[in-house]
C-alpha cells in the first residue's frame, strides 16, 4: 500500500496578525456570523492601532523649539540689561563718590560747624537747631572739597546746605525754583562758583509757615559760602 506525503504550505509571514484582547477566540474567516471576509475586516475600528499623524508631531518639535529659543532670548536680554546696570559710572572721573571724596583720593571726613557755608547758616537762622554739620578733606593735601549742613528752625523748617568742588569737573548749572509765600513747599537754589563748585540749598516748609525766601537765597548766593579750587 503507498502512502502519499502532503505537504502544507509554510505561513506568509507578511500577512498581518490580529491578536484580539476581548477574552474570546477571533471568529474564523468563513463564521456566517461574523459576516464572513479578512479577520481584520471583522476586528473593527477597536482594534485597530491608532497611528499619530506625521504632521501634529512636527508641529509639536516646531513649537517646544520655539518656545526654547525664546526663553534663551530672554534671558540673554535680561542678563544685558543686569549688565549695563552694573556699569554705570560718573560722566567724569574725578567724580565724588557719596561722601563727596573725589575718586581715587583719600578723604577724611570731620564733624565741623566752623567752616564758612555752615557759620552762614547757624548766623541766617539763629533760632534752628543744628542736626548734622560735616567737611570732607583730602588726606594727602587737606584741602575741603566738600561741606554740609542740616538745621531745623523752631517754625518746623529744615533747611540743608552742601557746598561742593570736585577738581576736574566743568560748570555746573544753577537752578532756581519758584516758592510761594507760606507753605506747605520745598524748593532748592543751586548757584555756581568756580568750575566744578557749586552751593546747593534746600528747604522744606510745613503747612502755613511762612517761606524765608530771602534767607534761602542770601545762603546759596552769598560767595563767602563757596569752596575753592
């Protein structure tokens, strides 16, 4: 008797697989049922895998590299700007620093009411109370470039004065401002002397006192208050 050897046929292995997750066997290709044609056919849009687009991923790489690029401009804007501020210096530099020490010298500075602008002071208003009165001189040749003075009258006004000569400096520009008859006001006279010295006043008058104006005046204008070069 012979025997005929069947061979069956090896599996396509391009032919797309479909593994159901539902807990029940996939319904065989010719189940009246399941309407019959490909198993994928009867899978549905549930099995199917969802494919995103090409597009909508591009367009998200687009703007997270937008967004990164514009927080790298702002901070590099930022850290401009932090810059430019920590560079700000004097227009010249024999400037004063706050003490009113020129730059690059050695000053010191003393609690002095003897000086010319402070005796003008304490004479213009007999009646105030002296609340700070200093000079600051170089070290190297005791020269006073700068003197203050803040009193406090008895009506309530506070009047300072501060003469000032910076070497090296040019002009400086007065200034004169209107003042009204009684207060409240505040004011301040700047009067130029020789190049880079200057007298400054200014005053603060309360609620209906009335306004020494020419007493302002006389301690910024009178020459005898300005510092030499």
């Amino acid at each position: 008797m012979s025997r005929r050897r069947i061979t069956r046929p090896e599996p396509d292995p391009t032919w797309p697989v479909l593994i159901e997750c539902h807990g029940e066997a996939p319904d065989e290709p010719g189940d009246p049922d399941a309407g019959g044609g490909h198993p994928a056919a009867a899978a549905g849009p549930s099995g199917r895998s969802r494919v995103v687009p090409a597009w909508l991923v591009a367009v998200a790489l687009l703007l997270a590299c937008a967004a990164s690029a514009a927080a790298a401009l702002w901070w590099q804007h930022r850290s401009r700007v932090i810059e430019v501020t920590n560079l700000v210096r004097p227009d010249y530099p024999a400037g004063p620093d706050p003490s009113g020490c020129p730059n690059l010298s050695g000053c010191q500075v003393q609690v002095s009411v003897s000086q010319p602008l402070n005796t003008l002071a304490r004479r213009l208003f007999p009646d105030s109370t002296v609340l700070s009165s200093v000079a600051v001189s170089e070290t190297t040749t005791g020269r006073v470039v700068r003197t203050a003075i803040v009193l406090r009258t008895g009506s309530g006004i506070v009047v300072s004065a501060e003469a000032l000569c910076v070497p090296g400096a040019g002009l400086v520009p007065g200034r004169a401002g209107p003042l009204p008859s009684v207060g409240p006001a505040q004011t301040d006279f700047v009067v130029t002397g020789d190049p880079g010295c200057s007298v400054a006043v200014a005053a603060q008058i309360p609620r209906a006192v009335p306004v020494p104006l020419a007493e302002l005046q006389q301690l910024a204008g009178d020459p005898t208050g300005q510092l030499r070069r």
